[in-house]
C-alpha cells in the first residue's frame, strides 16, 4: 500500500485500494503507527485498540488518538476515501482538475473541494520549512 501515490497508479487502483472510509483509515495507521506507537500526551509506547476504526488509546494515561489525528485529513467533515481521492488528484494527477469538476465527480460542495485542495497545496508548500524527521514522515506519504 506504500505505492499509493505512485505515479503508474490507475483511477481503477485507486478505486480499489480506498473504496471505503475502512481501506482508508487503515492505510493512514499502517503509516502513522509503522515505526510503533507513542502517545502525544505522555509518551507511553503501549497502547490497546480505541474506540472507533484503528484507533489507539494509551495504556497509561487511557488518551485515544484517531488514525487522522494529526494529519491533513483531521476533522475532515466529508468521507476520508473522498479526501484521499482530491489528495491523490493534487499530488499525482496528470491534469489540473477544477473544483467545479471536484465537486461533481464525489459529491461535495465545491468550497468544500476548494477549501481542502488549498489545505493540500498549501501544506505542500510549506513542506520547506519541516524539520527533517517531518519531511521524512510526509515522504512516506508521498512516495514508492
């Protein structure tokens, strides 16, 4: 699943990889939780499973962090499988796709494809200012 944003990724691939909410969120823990999990709040590296879809919560101080805690797709207000499509689009897609076409295409509202698209783009851009452990975790992301 590494190969998510590979460039030879079909729209059909795409479609089967992340047809649900479910795929989704377990390819976002695989990458947020692939080197072990550590609590935001007290450190703590054991954990048991949370309350909703690959969630954890601390063993110790009993915090549960959601699978898009911390990502761009935190408080997404639509489905997460749409996010990663117009995520997709943005990062790898051959031809520039308007928001009208957004919009239509996963039906949304086109200032809600806008205004997720500007978060895309506008955390693209400020990727020259992480710190190298920060580009190294979104490389995972964005790479074979």
């Amino acid at each position: 699943m590494r190969n998510f944003f590979a460039e030879d990724l079909t729209k059909d691939e795409l479609d089967i990889l992340f047809q649900s909410d479910e795929k989704c969120l377990e390819f976002i823990a695989t990458l947020k939780w692939g080197e072990g999990f550590e609590c935001r709040k007290c450190g703590n590296t054991n954990y048991c499973i949370g309350k909703t879809p690959f969630s954890r919560r601390c063993t110790k101080c009993k915090s549960e962090e959601s699978a898009t805690a911390g990502t761009i797709f935190h408080n997404c207000k639509f489905p997460v499988s749409k996010a990663f499509y117009i995520a997709f689009n943005v990062c790898k897609g051959n031809e520039e796709i308007s928001t009208y076409e957004y919009a239509r295409r996963l039906s949304l509202r086109q200032m809600t494809c806008w205004n997720f698209r500007t978060k895309i783009r506008s955390s693209l851009d400020s990727l020259t200012t992480l710190s190298e452990t920060e580009k190294k975790d979104v490389r995972k992301l964005f790479s074979n």
